[in-house]
C-alpha cells in the first residue's frame, strides 16, 4: 500500500492575514448596504493583500468584510485565500477573534494546493498551536507530488479531522476511510505521521475496528486484515510494515488454486514490505493459517503459538514457512483420510531453497511429534483415528500445493499404531501413496524394529509392512513371537494356528529372512529357519505358516520334533513321546491331521526307528494323538530287536498293529540259540521273508502270508543292519 500523501500544509492563510491587520493593508471598498449593524466597519468587495519583501505572499478576496467593536473580523461570500506556496482557501464565511488566534470557517470550506484538496462542514484553524480542525464530514485527497499523467489519487473520509502541519501529523476520527491506488483503509480513528518534508504518510495507526483492504486482486496480494490496532509505515514512500495488534486477521487474494495462502489470524500480525512487494509475514500467539483446498476438501490449516511465512519468490505461494509452540498441520481430506501432525517446531521449505536437490515442499518437524490419520467423519460425522505415529523429528515429502504428503521419515523413539499393529524402531520410513511403513535402526540400548499386531510380535533388522494387506518382509536376524491364541474365541484374529501348535504356550520362530501375504494369510520364514513351542520344533531351509488353514509346510534339510501322545504297554492312557523327523520336504495338514515327510524321510521315537521315501502322521480328531504312521517306498524299520524291510508300512496305534508289504517283506530278529554242548549264550539271526506282514507290539506276534520263507543262521554277534 504506497500513499503519495504531499504535505496538507495548513499553515492556514489566515494566520498571515492576522498577522497583516498591523500592518495597514490597504483595502479598496465602495458604499455598501448594512449586512450586520453590529459591525462597525463594513465593506464590499474586500481585497487585501499583504506583501513582504516585495512578494506578494498572501491575498484575500471577499465580497464582504465586516470588523466588530470586539476586533473580530468576519468575511463574507465568496472568501477565498491564496498563499504563496499555493494554497488555496475557498468557504462562504471566515470569522476570527480574539487578536486573529482563531479562525472559524462555519460553513462549507475547501483547501487546495498543487498535491491535495481538502473540505469539511466547517473548519477552525488555531494559530497558536497551529492547528486546522474540520468538522464535520471531512475530506482531504491526496496527489503525488511528482507528475507522470498515470497520477492515482489517495482519498481520506472521516466526521472530523486536525491537521498539525507544523508537527508533521493528521488526526481523523469517526468512520475514516482512505483510498488509494493499491489498498483502502478504514477505521474509527486514524493518525498520520508525515514525511520531514510533509509529503508523504510515514506512518499511520488505525484504531478501533481498523481495516486495510487490497485492490490490486493478485494471487498472493493482500486482500484485507482486521484488528483492533494497525500500525502502517512507510519508507521512501514506499509501504513497508504492517502491524496488527489485540487479535488480528488477514485475507490474500488468490486465484483458486489449492495450496495458495488464503487467510491467516493471531493476536499480533506483522507484514513486511520489499520493493512494494508483500515480501513476509509473523503471526504472533495463538497463530493459524488456512490455505485453498480443492473442490472436494477444504484446504491446509497450519496453527502455532508463533508462525513465521517467507513469501514465495519461485513457484510455490511460499518460499518458507516457520512455526514453534505447539505447531500443528492439518492436510486436507484426500480419499477420505486426513492427515495431521503435531510438533514443538516446523519448518516447510519449498523446492527452490532446498539444498539436497528435491522437488515440491519438504517439511522439519522437530520435539515430541505426532502424526496422525484419521477419517474425515463424513457429514456431522465424528472422525475416528486409525494410524498414529510418534517420534523426536519428522522430514515430510509434501505436495507443491501443500495439499498431502507423500513421504516421510520418522527418527528418535518411533512409535505406531495403525489400530491393527504397533510397532517401534529408531527410524521409520512411511510411504504415504504405496501405504507401506518401514522400521529400521538401533537405538542406544541396542533395540532392534519390533511389529506386534494380532498374530504376535517380530523382531529383525528391518521390516517393511504394506498396512493395506498387511503384507510384511522383514530381513536380518528376524525372530517372531507368535500367540498360540490367534485363532481363539475372542476373534482377535483370523490366523488359524496348527493343531500340533495349540497349547496355549507362545510359538517362537527364527531365520534370516520374513514374509507375510495378507490376503493369503501365508507366513514365510526363509535362510536357518526354526520354529518351536515348547517341545514341538521345526527346522528347515524355509518354512511357511498358512494362517488361513493352519497348515506348516517345510523344505531343506527339514528336522522336526513333534510331541505327540500314543499308546503304550505300560499304561492304560496314552503317554507323550517326542518323534524326531528329517526329511528334504515336509508339510503338515491341519484339515486332515496328517505330517508328511518326502525325500529321505526318517521318524525316531522311543519306540521305533522308520526311514523311507516318504513318512506320514495322522492324528485323531484332537489333533495330538496319533492315529496311524504310513511309509513307502524302501522302507526301514528297527523295532525292539526286529529289523523290517519292505515297500509300504502302516502301524495303527489303537492295537499297536504294524502291517508291511514288499516283494519281498524281509523280517531279520536276533533270538536266544539253543546249545547242548556249551554253557556260552549265544543269538541265531533268524531272517524271515514274504509278501505281508502283520506284527502286534502288545503280544509279539508276528504273521507272515503263506508264502513265507524261514532261513535262521547261527552267530556269536548280532545280526548285521539290513541293507
């Protein structure tokens, strides 16, 4: 806002006409008619003029002058004053007492000079103080000094005002209003301070109900502030500060497009100026600021105890914007989320400071931040958090338009919340458009990323998780701590746990490397993987949990240990045995309660020693108790003295029964040998063969179809294994 205001130099010409009347001036008057038989002189057609060193510096014109007993003095139609520095005093009636101190213009009077014009009801000028009072209904208009033929005109309204030249100020009261080229401004007070040389405003204070309003309508120009006080000032002509005082507001023009600077508020709003130009902005206590949203959402709101904003030089609306105490900044709603963030401090840098090359905004969040999105809750609607994030400093990837971020990173003691999972890391990474979060960094006592949701928690080195599925992957030193209870009553999650794996005791898993597919419920633990719950443990190359049917699978050098209850001969209930199993593959089936061993499968119990091509478990209904073992294919089994070999293998642990089948069926048995001739024990390695076989462990007895074949060799050793 640039006021030309020349000088409203009412060193009012009266005052040297004053001073004249000692000085003889000589006066050219006719006979007249009385106008007032007071008066004891009366003219027509006055003219006086008062010349000084042979310049004439003062003239008055009237059509009549009228001089009282008293010494006043009143001047009659058509008054007009002329001053040799060019201004001009034009009014129906001049009246001055009391030795010329003061003089009253009670009727409509105006002022003008080669810069300014002025008039009011009725004017009163104080000689003494050197003091012009208009009143009422004051106007005085401004011209700039120098002449372009581009000139614009500045306009001052108000019920009254005083001019004090000679102090270099102007006072106006009562809905005062100025005009100028580039802003208005109104007030129920106003006071100017002029230039030395009383040409130009150097300052201005409005008080009361005070506005300065924008005419220009640039995008980024000042549209309007309010405030109780506003404080103006000026350098070189040239506008340079605004201060708004006792709560402020301030509007900027724009153009519609979102992420422009729309409105700003704070107790105290000070503006700066460069080169005529809004160049910053601080808001002082309790400061906000609103930006252009878009069609579908209300735009950016940004709020602080204190708010600094570099004005943008490139292509952003701002260059830079600065808060502390308290910083908050609300994005807009975008896909029906909104996202916030809290801080001790911010700091928003567009591209074109940036010193690391990026593109867009980047924004500095620092001391105690806390991100969160919510859902914008709909018409009337109550907005319901669903991810929260927390940590020392935050660096944001945002929008030009300020109008979402993008990216960002998280560091010092981060903490989230996504509603479903939580998790912490020393950094994290959030990818706002892929919707992944990822956790990495150790922190001072040494703690690695740590995720917990439903299924149980995860540790590694990093762990990257897409929240939408979730899908997970996590890499190095990884170690999962798994609820036995996912799939209880309480419904807290849909992973379905093996019923191998059902005791309520946690199910823990190690391995290099870590997969989860959210929408297959599949969990992949990959590189010296190994799971275990109490006894039951499984090792292998890779292992997956498919959390959806509760099935284990199992590849590379696979070594298991299941615990499982079977029969017994000493016992009327069925007794826990621990079964060591290895194998190249291995896949346990929770829909059937069957484990099945491929590829160089070996099962070890108390009881039995079985290899075979391929080995499976069934379990009864419980999901703990065994119902059956199968193998085939070269099948080998060292069972209480007995080696058996052959093509197919069940046992049914009801009757402790063992059917094989081969061609042939080999059976090899150390028995006691009998001698007559030497007290020496010694074993026969009785061999026995055929198509079928039938053992019962409880009663040894053994069957064998009939085509089998006996063939009993004496020997002082035990029988040799069975190839």
């Amino acid at each position: 806002m640039r006021i030309g205001l020349a000088t409203f130099a009412v060193a009012f010409g009266a005052i040297l006409f004053f001073e004249a009347r000692d000085r003889a001036p000589s006066v050219v008057s006719g006979t007249v008619s009385r106008a007032d038989r007071n008066a004891i002189i009366e003219s027509r057609d006055a003219q006086i003029v008062q010349r000084e060193d042979r310049a004439d510096n003062l003239k008055i014109d009237a059509d009549r002058q009228l001089a009282y007993e008293d010494g006043s003095v009143r001047l009659l139609g058509r008054v007009k004053i002329e001053f040799s520095d060019g201004l001009v005093v034009d009014t129906e009636e001049a009246v001055y007492a009391d030795g010329g101190d003061v003089v009253s213009m009670p009727g409509l009077t105006r002022f003008g000079r080669p810069n300014m014009e002025a008039r009011a009801e009725s004017a009163r000028y104080d000689r003494t103080e050197d003091l012009l009072h208009l009143d009422p209904n004051a106007t005085v208009v401004l011209r700039p000094a120098v002449k372009t033929g581009l000139e614009s005109l500045t306009e001052i309204t108000a019920e009254r005002a005083l001019v004090a030249q000679a102090d270099g100020y102007m006072e106006f009261a009562g809905r005062v209003s100025i005009t100028g080229d580039k802003q208005s401004m109104h007030a129920n007070e106003i006071r100017t301070n002029l230039t030395p040389d009383n040409s130009a405003f150097a300052s201005l204070t409005l008080t009361g109900d005070a506005r300065v309003r924008g005419t220009e309508e640039t995008p980024g120009s000042l549209e309007l502030v309010t405030a109780p006080v506003i404080n103006v000032s000026y350098k070189d002509a040239a506008l340079q500060n605004i201060l708004m005082t006792e709560g402020a507001r301030l509007e900027l023009f724009t153009d519609g497009s979102g992420g422009q600077l729309r409105a700003m508020s704070a107790a105290d709003i000070s503006v700066e100026y460069l080169d005529d130009e809004l160049s910053s902005i601080v808001l002082d206590r309790t400061a906000s600021i609103a930006l252009v949203g878009t069609e579908d959402s209300q735009g950016t709101e940004i709020a602080g105890d204190y708010i600094e904003v570099a004005l943008g030089s490139g292509t952003n609306a701002f260059d830079q914007i600065y808060g502390r105490g308290e910083v908050s900044i609300r994005l807009p709603v975008r896909e029906g989320a909104v996202q916030a963030i809290t801080a001790g401090s911010m700091e928003v840098t567009s591209a074109e400071l940036q010193t690391d090359g990026g593109g867009g905004l980047q924004a500095v969040f620092e001391g105690e931040v806390e991100y969160v999105e919510s859902d914008d809750g709909g018409a009337g609607g109550e907005s319901v958090v669903f991810r929260r994030i927390l940590s020392e400093e935050l660096v944001a990837e945002l929008d030009n338009d300020l109008i979402g971020m993008d990216a960002a990173r998280f560091t010092g003691g981060v903490q989230v919340d996504t509603g479903d999972l939580t998790g912490s890391a020393e950094e994290v990474i959030y990818d706002v458009g892929a919707d992944q979060v990822t956790f990495s960094g150790t922190d001072a006592q040494g703690r690695v990323p740590l995720v917990n949701d439903a299924r149980g928690a995860l540790l590694a080195t990093s762990i990257s998780v897409r929240l939408g599925g979730p899908d997970i992957h996590a890499t190095g030193a990884v170690s999962s701590v798994l609820s036995a209870e996912a799939n209880g009553p309480d419904g807290s999650s849909n992973a379905k746990r093996p019923q191998l794996l059902s005791n309520p005791s946690p199910i823990y898993v190690t391995a290099t490397e870590f997969s989860y597919e959210g929408l297959a419920s599949r969990a992949t633990y990959t590189g010296d993987s190994r799971l275990w719950q109490d006894s039951t443990e499984f090792r292998a190359n890779s292992l997956v949990l498919d959390e959806a049917s509760g099935d284990v699978s199992a590849s590379g050098s696979v070594e298991t240990q299941i615990l499982i209850l079977q029969n017994a001969d000493d016992s009327e209930v069925p007794v826990q045995v621990l079964s060591t199993g290895s194998a190249d593959t291995f896949e346990y089936i929770d829909a059937t309660r069957t484990a099945n061993y491929s590829a160089n499968a070996t099962l070890l119990t108390e009881i039995i020693d079985l290899t075979a091509s391929t080995i499976q478990l069934v379990l009864e209904t419980d999901g703990r108790s065994l119902e059956r073992i199968l193998a085939s294919g070269g099948v080998k089994l060292m069972l209480e003295g007995r080696q058996m070999v052959g093509e197919t293998m069940t046992y049914y642990d009801n009757d402790g029964r063992y059917e094989m089948t081969g061609d042939p069926v080999r059976i090899i048995e150390e028995v006691a040998a009998e001698s007559e001739d030497s007290e020496m024990e010694t074993t026969e390695c009785r061999e026995t063969t055929g198509q079928f076989l039938t053992f019962h462990v409880t009663s040894e007895a053994l069957s064998v179809d009939a085509q089998s074949e006996i063939r009993t060799t004496s020997m002082s050793q035990p029988c040799l294994a069975v190839p």
